[in-house]
C-alpha cells in the first residue's frame, strides 16, 4: 500500500517544480528606455521643458526636496491621513461585513443602504462631509474612510456568505458546534476574500485622499503637487506624482505579503 | 464515548438505522414546483453492514444520506437511528463526501484532528487519534501538507482517516471514489473494507456503479428514479475479499443492471 501511495502521490503532481523564467534584464531595459525616451523628447525640442522637465531636473528635484526633508513630511501627512481612514474602515467593515454575512436580518436592515452608498464615488461626498466637519483632518479621515469602507465590507460579506455549504456541512458532522463552525470554518474561509478587500480598500484610500488633498490641505502629496502647480514647478509636481506611485506599490507589496502569509494553503494562481 | 448516552437498551433487538415512511420534497426554486425526491421510503438496517444505495443519476441517493445524516429533514416519516429520532448531524455519524470537503486552510493532520478537537479531546489525545488514522490510510509521510498539494485519492484517505477519527458508529459515503480514475478507485475499495473489517461500523455507501457495489456491500438497495423508492434490497452472500472477476461477481452485476436498465434509457430525458 505504501508503493501504492508513493507512485500516486508522484504521478499526479506536477512533473517537478517548473520555475517561473526571470526576465529582470528586460524589466530594467523597459525602464531605461522609458527615461530615455522622455530625455530624448525634451532634449530635441519635441517636448516643452517647461511643460516637461528633463528626467535630470526631475532627479535634481527629488534630491532637493529629499535632503531638506520635505517630502518625507509630506509622505509622513499623507501616510498618517491614509493610515487613519484605512485602519478606520478596516476595525467598522470587517467586523460589521462578518455580521451582514452571518445574520440575514443584519443583511436586510443593512444592505440597502450599501447598495445605495457604494456606486457613489467618495469624491462626490466630499463638499458634504467638508460642510459638516470643516476643511481641517476630521473631513479628510472621514471621506478616506468612506472610500476604504465600502471594498473592505463587500468583500469581507462575500468572504462569509461564499464559504462552502459541504465544509459547514463537514464540520457539523464532525460534531462541532455553531460557533465552532463559525470560528473554525467560516471565518478562516472568509479571509482570503477579507484581505482582498484590504488591498482594493488601501489603493481607494490613497486615491480619495489625494484627491482630498488636492481640493484644500496645507500639507500632504495632494497639497505638495498642488502648491507646485500654482508656482509652475514642473519638476516638483512630478516628484509628487512619482512618490505617490513609490507609495501606492510599497503599500500595495506589503499587502500582497500579508495576503501569502495569511493564505499559504491556496494553490498558487498561476 | 460519542455515542449519545441512552437507557440501557442492550439487548433490544433494535435496528442500528431505521427509515420509515420517509418521504422527501423539495420545492424548486425557479417554478413554483414540487419535486417529489423520496417517496415512501423505508429501511432498516443493522450495525456492522455494509449498505451501498445504488441507483440512476437523480434518484434521490444523496437525499436519503443527507437525511441519515441530518443534513435534511424529512418532509414525511422518520429517521432514527439508535431508536432516537435524528434531528440533526451529530458525530456519532461520520460523513465522506464526494467533493472531500477537506479544510483548505488546515493540514492533513489538523483536518483528521478536527473532530477530536471540537470534541474538547486533549492535545496529546488529538495527535495520537491521528497518528492512528493517518498510519492507517498510508498518509502519515503526508501530514504537514495542505489538501491542494494532494492527488484525489489521497484527498479522500484523509477525509475518510477524519471521519473516522471521531470513532462513528455510522459511516456515510456519497459517491466518494466517483471522481477517481479506476485505478485508484479499486485501490481505495479494497483500503475502506480493510478499514471498515478492523472496525466494524454501519456503512451507508452511495454509488452508481453496479460493480462497485456488488465489490463491496452485504446488502445493496437499489433505488428508483423519480420519485425515488427503493426498487430492490439484495444481499450479496459472498465472501471478501471478492473477486471482481469472478463469476459470482458477474452474474451479480448482470442482474442489477437489468433490474435498472429500464431506468437508464429513460435517464438522458433528464
Ligand atoms: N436542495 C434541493 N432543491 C431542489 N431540488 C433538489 C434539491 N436537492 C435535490 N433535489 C432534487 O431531488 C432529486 C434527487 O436528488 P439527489 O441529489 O438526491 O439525487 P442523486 O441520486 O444523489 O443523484 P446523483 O447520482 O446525480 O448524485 C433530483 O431531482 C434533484 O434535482
Ligand atoms: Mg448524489
């Protein structure tokens, strides 16, 4: 029997690990190339330099604005903005999204009002939500949060409602009881979805509180690209607009770790 | 130690499982309809048997388990086994399921220690159950792995090693070497009468192959399609290990697929 299970194991699994072709050099050539592209429209006259720095100025730009420290205080603004409406959607829609999911009434008093609020894109709740709680932080942690809410609590409802009726049916056969079933079975089922949810709820995060950020702040990214563009400073609202993309992917990595960690038992998607 | 704690009825010659007048509807969700899945259904059996329900694709086979099982309620009639009324899944009645129904997200071990873990077992008392069960499916080299790293036949060793880790005195099987090549299947035949000859259980096994069944039960109740009532209930008087070949066999099988081939010309009507 133990022959037996040996030439199974090994037939059915795929013929050694296939490993993925690594094509750095051409990763770092795609970027090269792009950089000398935009150098090589400036420097023939083909691009305005005015309308559009030079990749060196732009550089000369990042080392200005990194050695005086501005723009870490400006990321250090705008993280703690993010962070703040990102972990507040985070505490209110996944408990409240695990209790949507396990409780049909819960669904019927709560959902509509999803429903209703979701299609709305949080930028357009800003002017209210400025009127009510002033132009200050309040109202940038309260649309931020609007935005990271509504991915976080959808997918967190769908991770719970989706999960497979045979593993419930499985575990109560196994004689567990219901919040056994809801803590062992329900709730680590949930999580991949909970923690898609996260990513989606983060990249909105960020998008809403730029946007914030660019309609009235003293101090942020949004503001930084804002206060360059009233000086006519180019090179400057590049520098924002790079430190926003270096963000977003950092944030974006960091959370695609958490999610292998958390995850580890899903067959890899290839 | 499961088993629901009764007056002493010891030597009541009181039948293991006994269905009586059991008759199953189901309203179907799109039309107003009803769909008659049992019909006056009844059957008794004792401990130590090994029962396969044969029947054509719809005929209710599933049905009838998930009601042993509690997964259902009869819409007429009664389910007892033990003499008590079933009213809900319980531990004492382990279910294999054709899907696996493994945990994703918990290993081979975890998934066999899942029953004695519900159960409030001790640590120690968990890892011996499975050390046990694991040993004795072959998989014990296996333990640390996630189900998606298995093949099928592995799949189902460790959901069958988990149902029976948890010492049920009824053992539910539905369809669970269907989606198996035919290798592997025989293989895992002749394992699960291994298993159920060293621990003597009531076996309820759904299938639709007539060889399968004749290979493995002491009685095979052949059910009819719509509405599904049990047709015919044959003993099958042979000795194990049986030999798929012989003629004994043969002639079984012969005699079951006439029995049912007026059913199957009717089933691509389906
Ligand atoms: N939850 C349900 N709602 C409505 N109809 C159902 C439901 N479950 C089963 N049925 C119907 O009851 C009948 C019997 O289904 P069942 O799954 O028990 O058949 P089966 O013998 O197990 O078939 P198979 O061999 O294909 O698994 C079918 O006509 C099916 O469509
Ligand atoms: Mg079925």
């Amino acid at each position: 029997m133990a022959q037996a299970d040996v030439s199974i194991g090994t037939t059915s699994r795929r013929a050694g690990p296939r490993r993925r072709r690594s094509y750095v050099e051409l990763t770092v050539l795609s970027l090269v190339a792009g950089i000398g592209l935009w150098w090589a429209a400036v420097a023939s006259g083909m691009a305005n330099p005015v309308l559009m720095p030079p990749p060196g100025k732009v550089l000369k730009a990042i080392i200005e604005l990194t050695s005086d420290g501005t723009l870490a205080i400006h990321i250090g603004v705008s993280m703690s903005r993010g962070l703040g409406g990102f972990v507040l959607g985070t505490v209110i829609g996944v408990p409240l999204g695990i209790l949507i999911g396990r409780s049909a009434r819960a669904h019927a008093i709560i959902d509509p009002w999803i429903q209703l609020m979701r299609p709305v894109p949080p930028i357009a709740v800003l002017p209210l939500v400025v009127l009510w709680f002033g132009i200050g932080e309040t109202s940038k942690l309260v649309v931020v949060f609007y935005g990271a809410l509504f991915p976080i609590l959808v997918n967190t409802v769908h991770g719970v409602r989706s999960v497979e009726n045979s593993l419930i049916r499985a575990a109560r056969a196994l004689g567990a009881s219901e919040r056994q079933i809801f803590r062992l079975v329900v709730l680590p089922a949930a999580v991949p979805s909970v923690v898609t949810g996260l990513r989606l709820g983060a990249g909105m995060a960020i998008f809403v509180l730029v946007a914030a950020e660019l309609l009235g702040s003293t101090a942020g990214l949004g503001w930084l690209i804002m206060d360059a563009r009233e000086h006519f400073f180019t090179d400057q609202i590049m520098v924002g607009v790079i430190a926003l993309g270096v963000v977003g992917y950092t944030i974006n990595r960091g959370l695609l770790l958490l999610e292998h960690r958390l995850v580890r038992w899903r067959p890899a998607q290839e | 130690m499961t088993v629901p704690a009764r007056g002493n009825s010891a030597a009541t010659a009181q039948p293991k499982l006994s269905i009586t007048h059991v008759t199953k509807r189901f309203i179907s969700p799109n039309a107003d309809q009803e769909i008659v899945a049992l019909q006056d259904v009844s059957l008794q059996a004792p401990s130590r048997t090994f029962i396969c329900l044969l029947g054509v694709s719809g005929c209710g086979k599933t049905t009838l388990l998930n009601l042993v099982a509690g997964f259902l309620d009869p819409t007429e009639g009664e389910v007892r086994v033990d003499g008590q009324l079933v009213t809900g899944a319980h531990a004492d009645r382990g279910v294999v399921f054709q899907d696996y129904a493994l945990f994703p997200w918990l290993t081979v071990r975890l998934n066999v220690q899942f029953g004695p873990r519900v159960q409030g077992r001790s640590q120690a008392e968990q890892r011996a159950l499975a050390d046990k069960y694991l040993a004795m499916v072959g998989l014990s080299e296996f333990e640390n792995r996630y189900p998606h790293e298995l093949s099928g036949g592995m799949k189902q060793r460790v959901a069958i090693a988990r149902a029976l880790a948890n010492h049920p005195s009824i053992l539910l099987l539905d369809e669970p070497f269907g989606a198996l090549d035919a290798m592997t299947r025989e293989t895992m035949q002749d394992e699960l009468l291994v298993l159920t000859t060293k621990e003597p259980k009531l076996v309820v096994f759904v299938t639709h192959s007539v060889l399968e069944a004749v290979f493995l039960a002491d009685r095979i109740v052949v059910m009819s399609a719509r509405p599904g009532r049990i047709m015919a209930d044959i003993t099958i008087s042979l000795p194990h290990p049986r030999d798929r070949t012989s003629a004994e066999v043969t002639e079984y099988v012969r005699e079951i697929r006439q029995l049912i081939a007026p059913q199957l010309k009717e089933e691509p009507r389906r």
